[in-house]
C-alpha cells in the first residue's frame, strides 16, 4: 500500500511539473508573452471570457505555439509509452519503436512525397502509411508455422528497416538540391509546420492507444516474464505481443509522421519511469508517457530559444540521450536488469 501511495504522489507531481513546463513553453520565444496574457487568451478562445483576444497574442500563443507543444507533448508521449510497451514485449532494455522498421518506413515514405510530390501530395500521409506497413512486413517475415519469436522479429526489424534505409539513400540520390534539403531536416525532426489538424490527427489515434496500453499493461507484466509463464496463464502470447505492438507502433507512427524522427526518446524515458516507479508496467507506461511529455516539451523549448534559428530537436535529444544512455548501462545496468 505504501509503495502505491508513493507511485501516485510521484505521477502527480510528474503531471504538475508537466503542467508548469508547458506554461513556460507557451510563454518562452522570440516574442515573449506573459502568464496572464497567455490566461486571457486561452480564455477568451476557450469562450471562458467575453474579452476578444489580443491578435498578436491569438496569433503567437494559440495559433503558433499551442498546436505546436500540443503535438510535441503528444509525440513524447506516444515514443515513451511505446518504447516502455517495445522494452516489455522483447524483455530487452534497449529496444525502442524504430526497432520494427518505424523510423526508415516513415522515412521513404517522407521521401516519396517530397521528391514526387505530384504523385504523393501526402508527406504526413505516406509516412504514417509506409512506418506501418514497415511494421506489418517484419511481422510477416519472423512468422513460422503459426509462432513469430521475438528474436526473429528483432531480426526481421532490422532487415526491414536496412532495406527502406537503402530506398531512402535512393531518393537521396536523386533528389535536387532543395529536395535533399527538405528531405534531410524532416529526418532530423521537428514541429516547425505543426498546425491544429496535425494535433487533431495525432489525439484521435495516440489517446485512445496509450489508454488501452495502460488499461491492457497487467497482462503486459505477465508477457515480461516469459511465453511459458504467460500460456499457464491462460494467456496467447504471440497474439498478446503482436496487439501491444501494433498499438504501439500506431501512435509512434503518427507522430513519426507529423514531427519526423525524433530518437532516443523511447528507449530514455521508460528507463527512467523504472527507477522511479519499479517493474510494474502499469506504472511504467503512463509515467513514461508523462515524462516523454515532459522531456520533449523542454527539448522544444531550447531548439527554438538557444539560438536565432530553431535548432533540429533530434540534435538536442540526441546530445542528452548517448550520455545517458552511457550512465545508465555503466551505473545501473546490474541493478535494474541484472546486467
């Protein structure tokens, strides 16, 4: 009881630092607005005030920055809980939602629709459509004789996504020089271009995916330990693995395909949730998806605010994920997974 007790005093101090985070985002820029500025205008759009907006506040405060932190909160949440459900079902610490063929299906799915654009007026379209199909590929080559194991499908994951690596260096090939360009700043992520509709794309799909992950994260816990353990259980474990993984992969891949590639996210975040929370999964993934959240929001934050011109977020996530994920394999490798 204690140790429950402790777990939902840490998540909601987790969601109030995220609350707080995504004031300061929404005030911090090139055009700093302030808390109440920003209170009036959320009121008067939310139709909680019959004081019109300021324009200028309209403009930079819901227009800009609201769809934009929306869609990086949603986006850490979703690689978060996602890489915490990919980490679960393989039993390995250091699998994330790219292993299956995300990022590289996303990516040649982007390419396409930047080099042909007549034929694929779609980039965020194609991206989402080629990540999952990606995914559904490695699923059809690990399979054998009615079983897919989990090491073939880490297999079939790296070939898939080696193979769409390559179509992306294709297009790279041919690309103009502005195509490359475009094609080479989507692949280092960001949400320069988010908009409303991006935001109402990618809640419809990721909401409804991480609610049933949470929902669904007991029998996540019985998957962990072992195929075996979970069939004198009662449980199908080819069946249980592959709906977690495609729920997973559904809500990383929308917002793949709205932000780009955007790394080490999935594989930080769930390791920090276990330290904080322990094993248990249904900890795990909805504290992963708050901390993602909450990571994201201020990898944002500084990409747009360190410098004149916005840096790549996957530069500044990056530059934070190697060290930690060195730290964490040299210091807590042995006591966490008894590596």
């Amino acid at each position: 009881m204690h140790s429950h007790v402790r777990s939902a005093l840490l998540a909601l101090l987790l969601l109030a630092a995220l609350v707080l985070m995504f004031a300061l985002a929404l005030s911090a820029g090139d055009y700093a607005v302030d808390i109440a500025d920003i209170g009036r205008t959320l009121a008067a759009k939310l139709g909680l005030s019959g004081i019109p907006a300021d324009r200028m506040h309209e403009m930079i405060v819901w227009k800009l920055r609201m769809p934009r932190l929306l869609l990086a909160a949603m986006t850490g949440m979703a690689m978060a809980a996602s890489g915490a459900v990919y980490q679960g079902c393989f039993r390995n610490p250091l699998v994330e939602p790219y292993l299956l063929g995300v990022s590289s299906g996303a990516a040649w799915g982007a390419a396409l629709a930047i080099v042909f654009p007549m034929l694929i007026p779609s980039g965020q379209l194609s991206a989402f459509a080629f990540a999952m199909t990606a995914v559904l590929l490695s699923f059809f080559l690990a399979r054998n004789r009615g079983e897919t194991p989990p090491v073939t499908l880490i297999l079939s994951g790296i070939i898939v996504g080696s193979l769409f690596a390559a179509f992306v260096g294709i297009m790279k090939y041919i690309a103009s020089d502005a195509e490359l360009r475009d094609l080479t700043f989507w692949m280092m992520g960001g949400f320069y271009y988010a908009n409303w509709d991006d935001v109402t794309a990618a809640s419809c799909i990721v909401l409804p995916c991480l609610a049933l992950l949470t929902t669904l994260a007991w029998k996540l816990n019985i998957l962990s330990l072992g195929d075996e353990e979970a069939r004198s259980l009662g449980l199908h474990p080819d069946r249980l693995r592959a709906l977690f993984i495609v729920l997973a992969t559904l809500a990383a891949s929308v917002c793949v395909a709205s932000a780009g590639i955007i790394a080490w996210v999935g594989l930080m975040m769930p390791h920090a949730a276990r330290m904080m929370f322990g094993p248990d999964n249904r900890w795990v993934i909805p504290c992963s998806a708050l901390l993602g959240a909450l990571y994201l929001l201020i990898c944002d934050t500084l990409a747009r605010t360190l410098t004149g011109a916005e840096i790549p977020i996957a530069i500044i996530t990056s530059i934070v994920g190697a060290p930690y994920l060195i730290w964490l394999l040299r210091a807590k490798g042995r006591e966490l997974y008894g590596a």
